[in-house]
C-alpha cells in the first residue's frame, strides 16, 4: 500500500494518531506500537513517514495545554541504542528468526517508556529458532486436492503425473540441476511416491517434542488435531508445487520463475518479466524444510503460491495449523470461520512466542515502577 500513489490519502497511514489520543487520555507508564518494515520507507508529503512517528511519540501532546509535560523516552528491543531526535528508524526492526521463532518475520517495535520514569527495558534475548522441518515434519501427511473437479486419490495422481511428459529435463537447458530434478520427476519414481491417501488428518501425536518451543505448542490433553486440511488445487498448480518442491529438495533452494521448465510457467501477462527477475521472479516459494520459514502473512488466504510445503510427496500449501505452527500459535488454539479466515487470523497475529517475550520485558518495567507513580 505505502508505494502506490494514493498512500497520501489513504487514512489509514496516520490510525496511529488514534493511538496517540489513547496515550494522552490514559497516560500509560510504558506502551509498546508493532508497525511492518516497510513503515521504513513510507513517506508523507515527501517527508519520511516513521520519523514524523517518532516525534510524535515521543510527544503524544504535541503543543496541547492538557498534557504540556507528557513525553515518552523511546526504546529498541533488539539494539541498545536510545532513540534521540535524529534515530535510526532501522534499530526498531525486530528480527523475529533471532529470537527462537522459525521464521523470517521483520517487524518494527518500539517500546516508549514515560519520561518521568528512569527505567530502562531489557533487550529480547537472542536464541536459535527451529526449522521448518521441526516444527511441522511431524505433522500427519496428507496430499493436496483438486480444484475445479472430482476429487479422489487417482484423479489426483494422474494430473501429477503428467509432468513425467513435459519433458522437463530438455526444457532446463543444461542447467547443472536439471539432471537430478529430472530423474527425481520420472515416472516410475512418481509412482513409487506413496502419496497420502486423505487431504486431511485429525491424529495427533502424543509425544512430547524435543524442542523447547515445540513443548511450549504442544498439548497431551488434546484429543485431535485441528485444522489440518490441505486445500484444492488446479492440476497445472499441482505440478508446479510437485516440481518446486523437488527443485527445493535437490538444489537447497527455492526456484525462480526462471528456473521453471517452459511448459510449467504459469499463463498470465507478466511472466516474462518475471522470469528476467523484473517482477513476481518468485510467484512460487518453499517452505525450504532446514532453515525458518519466510514471512506467513494473510496473503496466504489467496492461493498458497508463497507457501508450498517442502515435501513434493504432499505436492501442496501449507495448512491452517503448520502456518499456526510457524507463527508458534499453540496447538490447542482455535481459529474460528471459514479456512479463508482463519489464514487471515494466523498471518496477521504476531507470533505468540515473541509476543510473550516482549510481554515479560512489559511486566518487569511495570515491576520496577514505585508505588507512588
């Protein structure tokens, strides 16, 4: 939204404004804001967006009579820097991979403590998140479905194996992968593939994780697992999810719109740009199981392009639960509606594991006040 020309006069770039209303009525020892990164780059008739912010927080009155003395001293969480008049914007971003949580997720936080206070928080404490693979690699598999028609297990299989026709290895022009992706894609290989007879599960595994994180999600009291079923696909996107995550399995990486094989480049109007790297070059994105995940955002709703599972075998999106997984929602926490709402629950939540984070560095400043503040 903020790089398309009507951000100017759109409301809903300065709704922090109501936050600041609610800073002066209450007059809070200590409040934390969340914006996206791209609040970085925003502007407002030409002037930076995040600096006209910080002023403003900094001085949630303004020049109002009410609160003349109201101001707030504003924090990091991640750099121990003091956010003065001329502050780096940049030393508010919060790396969410740094602290324990398995995914990519850059997100600005400023903690404002009231200036009549001399406490100071704490920083969040680095820790090594977990990966994909060991957040979800335990969940039941279960195959993709099929959109647009019947559905059933043989359907399924057959518009996968089509690819074995495409004649994917010619079409990758000697590229140093195209060997091993090729012979990863042959047909006598896809039909030993042993693919997940249902598109949904609801067993669940009652053994306790190793991880200290997963523990934290774990729950030996829950009787099924919920929300752990895979959506319908077109079979052109079956095959392209099927080759993406075999490309991912043999190369250790994602693939660009460039690195697909002709015959399974999507039809629309900007696919050309796309494969010389100018726009959507990454339309199709793994979930690459040995690192975190990228960022799970609402847009998973849409159609799970960014969001394919690392196991060609599943040849599919990720579920409302692995998505939940990889924000570190609980496992006995409950999304409500329809599926389309429930991605848009977990992609726009915070994860809760940083959230509780953040919470206790709250309560130790809330601790630290006395009694006559």
């Amino acid at each position: 939204m903020m790089h398309k020309p009507e951000f100017k006069q759109d409301e809903r770039h300065t709704l922090y404004r109501e936050y600041l209303r609610i800073i002066v009525d209450h007059r809070p020892p200590v409040f934390v804001m969340e914006n996206v990164k791209g609040l970085l780059s925003a502007t407002i008739e030409g002037k930076s967006a995040i600096s006209r912010i910080i002023r403003d927080l900094s001085t949630p009155g303004g020049s109002s009579q009410k609160t003349p003395d109201l101001a707030y001293k504003l924090y990091s969480l991640s750099e121990e820097a003091l956010a003065e008049d001329e502050v780096d914007p940049r030393l508010f971003v919060v790396r969410a991979e740094e602290y324990g949580v398995p995914q990519a997720r850059h997100r600005m936080f400023i903690v404002g403590i009231r200036s009549d206070l001399k406490i100071r928080p704490k920083l969040l404490s680095k820790q090594k998140a977990p990966t994909v693979r060991d957040m979800i690699g335990a969940l039941p598999p279960i195959r993709s479905g099929l959109s647009k028609r019947e559905d059933s297990l043989d359907a399924w299989l057959s518009e996968v194996q089509k690819i074995s026709t495409m004649g994917i290895r010619q079409q990758l022009n000697g590229a140093y992968y195209a060997a091993d992706v090729a012979q990863a894609l042959d047909s006598q290989n896809l039909i030993k593939l042993h693919a997940p007879q249902t598109r949904s599960s609801t067993f669940y595994q009652r053994r306790s994780p190793k991880h200290n994180l997963l523990q934290s999600l774990y729950d030996e009291r829950l009787p099924v697992l919920i929300g752990h079923e895979a959506r319908g696909h077109m079979g052109s996107d079956l095959r392209r999810y099927l080759y993406a995550a075999t490309f991912a399995e043999q190369t250790g990486y994602s693939p660009k719109l460039a690195d697909f094989p002709t015959a399974l480049l999507p039809d629309h109007q900007n696919v050309e740009l796309g494969c010389i790297g100018k726009m959507f070059s990454d339309r199709f994105r793994v979930q690459l199981a040995d690192h975190v995940s990228t960022t799970i955002t609402s847009h998973i709703s849409k159609d799970g392009h960014y969001f394919i599972h690392y196991d060609p075998v599943q040849c599919r999106s990720l579920t409302v639960r692995e998505a939940a997984r990889l924000q570190t929602f609980p496992d006995n926490y409950y999304f409500s509606g329809p599926r389309t709402a429930q991605y848009h629950q977990v992609g726009n939540a915070v994860p809760p594991y940083l959230a509780r984070q953040i919470a206790h560095i709250v309560a130790e400043v809330l601790n630290a006040i006395p009694e006559s503040r």
